[in-house]
C-alpha cells in the first residue's frame, strides 16, 4: 500500500513524531450503509419509536376486525380462493424484504420529520377504515360476496366513497411505507393490486344485488379517490 511507505518517510524525516493510526476514508462506522447508520443516536432512537407506533397500531387494527368480524352476516357462498390469495399477499410482503435484490426497501429509521407525516397519514387512514368498517356493520365481508339479507349502505364514509375500507388501509399503507418501508412497500403494491380488483367485482356485484338502487349510488358517488376516481 502507499501509505505505509509515505508513513515511514514521514516519520524519517521527523523522529519524534508519535506514531498515530492512520485512517481511510472508505472504512465505515458498522451500519453506515443502511438506514440507521445515516442517522445520530437520538434521531434514530425516535425513528425506531415510530417504528414500533406503525406496528402497533397495525396490530390493533388488526384485534379491532378481528372482533368485529364477529356476528356478521353469512355470504352467500364461501370463497375461499380469495382468502387465501390474500393471506398470501401478506405473507409475500413479509418475506420479500428478506431478498438482497430488495435491500433497498430497507431504508428505515428515518428522520423525526418524515416519521411523523408518515404515522400521521397511517392514522388518518386507520381512522377512515374504521370509520367505514363501523358504517358496514353487519354486511362487512372479507370477501367479494353477497351476504343473507344484505344491505346497500349509503351512509357515513359511503355517502362519498363506494369502498373507503380500501381507501383507508391504501392510505395506512403509505404512511407505514414513509416511516418502515421495508413490508410496507411490498404490502402496499400487493393490497393495490387486490384493492384495485376488488373495487370492479364488487361494484359488479352490487350492480346485480340492487339494480334498482346502485346505478344513481354510482353516479354520485367515487370508488376508491375522492373526486377522482
């Protein structure tokens, strides 16, 4: 190497010169490439606790659907194709950050700022979930299906939006994305995807259940993006 040579030179030149560790620029501090090692200590100490609110509160929603799901009505007919091609989304969107080609989703903690857009937006779109979830009552189905004795419910979120769950937990996924990235990314592209289909079938749906009464519901209302769409 050329710095043990210039180092001797050095140290010829100047006997008393004490010996010092030399070092280069290129050897990092352990971490310095992923998300924590771009970060101070007490910066990254309250991105990791947002980190853990994200977590959280997916699990609380999470418990909260799962109780609710409690004494709904019974579909029609079971579909469970769909159910497992949804437990299978999430799963993938779990394991996929563990490939090294995608590594780079792997970005968090960030700064306290961006942490806090992002667990505010996931609020906001919890918030619109259960809200929507709430307004569903005991029509609420996992599946696209027609339920015994269903229900067109215009009412709350619905009075705007055709599927506000979905909008909601689209919304809690991008603000989980800016603050974890990670799961969150892969989870977000897949619920899309599924969202997205899920929006065709079931307006379908409803079209046949209420012919009377979904096509002006249509009209006034948007499916997934206020004033957009």
């Amino acid at each position: 190497m050329a710095i043990m040579p210039i180092t001797m030179a050095a140290r010829r030149e100047n006997p008393g010169m004490a010996c010092r560790p030399v070092h280069d620029a290129h050897f990092l501090a352990p971490g310095a490439h992923g998300g924590q090692g771009r970060l101070p200590a007490n910066r990254r100490s309250k991105g990791m606790a947002f980190i853990w609110f994200i977590y959280a509160a997916w699990v609380m929603l999470i418990i909260f659907l799962t109780v609710q799901a409690i004494g709904v009505k019974r579909d029609t007919e079971p579909h469970l194709l769909q159910s497992f091609g949804l437990m299978f989304a999430i799963i993938a969107a779990f394991l996929l950050p563990r490939l090294p080609i995608f590594d780079f989703v792997n970005f968090a903690p960030v700064g306290t700022v961006l942490g806090g857009i992002g667990a505010a937006i996931t609020v906001a779109g919890m918030a619109l979930l259960v809200w929507a979830r709430q307004a569903l009552g005991r029509n609420w189905s996992q599946t696209v299906s027609a339920k015994q004795e269903h229900e067109l419910v215009r009412s709350g979120p619905y009075s705007r939006l055709r599927h506000p769950m979905y909008t909601g937990g689209l919304l809690a996924c991008i603000g989980s994305v800016i603050v974890v990235g990670g799961p969150f990314v892969f989870l977000l592209i897949l619920l899309g995807a599924i969202f997205i289909w899920r929006v065709g079938a079931e307006d379908r749906l409803l079209a046949r259940q209420f012919p009377d009464e979904f096509p002006d519901y249509a009209r006034r209302t948007n499916a997934l993006i206020p004033f957009v769409w």
